[in-house]
C-alpha cells in the first residue's frame, strides 16, 4: 500500500529563556530543533506486505520504502520488519522475539553536506505466562533500541515513544541539556540515608521532563493482569467485565543530540514508574486508563 503524508514534525520552534537551577543569575537561550517555523515532512511510505512463502524464505513480514523531505533536508530510507517468532521454551511460557531495521541517508539542499548515511533498529521480547490455572498472566516486554549519530530527528522520535515510561510528561522540544542541575543533585545526594530518601519519594520525578527524541534505549515493562466480570442478578450476561492490571515500566535512555559540545555531556538517564490500569472493551473500541 501506498501512504503520502504532510505533518508537522516540530515544536512550535519557539525560543525560551531558562533560569539555571543554581542562584548564578545567569540566563541561556535554549532554541529547539523546530527553529525558524514548524518544520514540515512531506513525502510518501510504500510498504509491501509480503505473502506467507517469501515470509519463510526472506525472514521477514513487512518491507517499506520512504522518500521525504523536511524543510530542505531531504531523506529515503527503507526498513524491514522480521518476526515476531514465537516459541515456548516451557510448557506454561509463551514468548516471541521481533525486530525492525531502518538504513537510509540524508541531504541539505542547502549543499552544507553531502549525502550522510545513518541506521537504526529495534528488538522487542515479549513473555507471557499464566499463574497456574487462574485467568491471571504475567507478560514481561523488553526493548532494546538505537540510532547513529547522524539519525534524523523524527526517527529519534519514533525511538523514544516505544521506550516511554507511564506517568512522566516527556519533553518534545528538544531542548540543551542543562548540566548544572544534574550536578547539583549529585552533591545534594550523600550517603545511604539520603539515597534511601530520595528513591522513596520518588526523587524529584514530578519535575523530570524527558526528552522524547532518543538515541539508544533499554527499556522493560511487567504487568500483571487480572481479568474481572461482574454477572447480572439472572447470571445470563455479565453487567461489567474488563482487565485489572498492575504494571512496572523502566528505561535507561540517551538523549538524542547533533551537537559535539551537547553529546560530551549526554549522560545516560534512567526512569522507572509504577501503577495501576484497567483495560476494557466497549461496543469495539478499546479503553486503556493507567
């Protein structure tokens, strides 16, 4: 099938001022990579789904072809899809293995640089198994993923939202990392006592924007799920039914950045949450609240 699209990839491209978290007075302008307007991507997705036998042959379930462009630089790349490939290394413990690639290269009509090649890739596990004979599962996911150097921004994007961890408002702007604030936290932080603290209040997660435009990630989710149903007085049909869940995300991630100066002082970031969430059905369209 062929998918033409034209979206705005950017953040509004507007220029604020940050106050250091040290009382030093100084200001920085902090400028995201949408400056000088929205940037717009226009192009088109060729993807072809191959049938069952080239599946078994070739390995692979999807393959799809990009040509784009985003203000004046100009893209085309092609990626595979391969899996997922499910097996059972027990009896009770359902598990499957996919993995995704895309190479491509890029170009400034601007003549700035030539053509720059660039890479990325993902592999997902995924394990489920029911707690013996209850409707109850466990279902472990793992992602390991990552770009080069040169990864356009909007795939360091697409990186970044399979890695998210539930509760945090991730930062699309992608503004400069400010360092002084990261080793104030680190002096701030001395001893058993202190450590213990922080990690039981949660540290200062509610002000942790991160960013969502990632370079490499290792990132898991556990779930428990727990199905519930509610039966009607007559027991014919049941009045409420739905999925209880209790989950746990991580991710150990590293910012996205093109600069030589910002990528000395990229240090890897790890986040980590935990809650409750319901699923359910209703007339066909899916309810997800965590």
């Amino acid at each position: 099938d062929l998918n033409l699209f034209h979206e705005n990839v950017g953040a509004g491209g507007r220029r604020k001022k940050h106050q250091n978290a040290s009382n030093k007075g100084a200001e920085g302008d902090v400028l995201s990579d949408a400056a000088g307007g929205n940037p717009m991507r226009v192009g088109g997705t060729m993807r072809l789904r191959l049938p069952s036998s080239m599946k078994r042959k070739f390995k692979a379930n999807v393959v799809s072809a990009t040509f784009e462009r985003i203000n004046a630089q100009s893209i085309a790349s092609a990626s595979v899809g391969v899996g997922p490939y499910r097996f059972n290394p027990f009896r009770s413990l359902y598990s499957s293995i996919s993995a995704s690639m895309t190479s491509g290269v890029t170009s400034n009509s601007d003549g700035s640089a030539g053509a720059v090649p660039y890479a990325a890739g993902a592999l997902t596990s995924h394990q489920s198994m029911p707690l013996k004979s209850s409707p109850v599962t466990l279902n472990v996911r793992h992602i390991a993923s990552g770009g080069t150097k040169n990864l356009p921004r909007h795939e360091a994007v697409s990186l970044g939202l399979s890695s998210k961890v539930r509760g945090y408002k991730y930062n699309y702007q992608g503004q400069q990392i400010d360092t002084s604030s990261i080793e104030e936290e680190e002096q701030q932080e001395h001893g058993t006592w202190q450590a213990l603290k922080k990690l039981c209040s949660g540290g200062n997660g509610a002000n942790v924007n991160p960013q969502i435009a990632i370079s490499k990630a290792l990132s898991g989710t556990i779930e428990l799920r727990v199905p519930f149903q509610a039966a009607s007085e007559g027991g014919s049909q049941p009045i409420l039914s739905g999925t209880f869940l209790l989950f746990g995300d991580w991710s150990l991630t590293q910012a996205h950045t093109q600069s030589l100066a910002t990528e000395k002082e990229n240090r890897p970031a790890r986040f980590s949450s935990a809650g409750v969430g319901m699923r359910k059905v209703v007339q066909g369209i899916p309810l997800k609240v965590d």
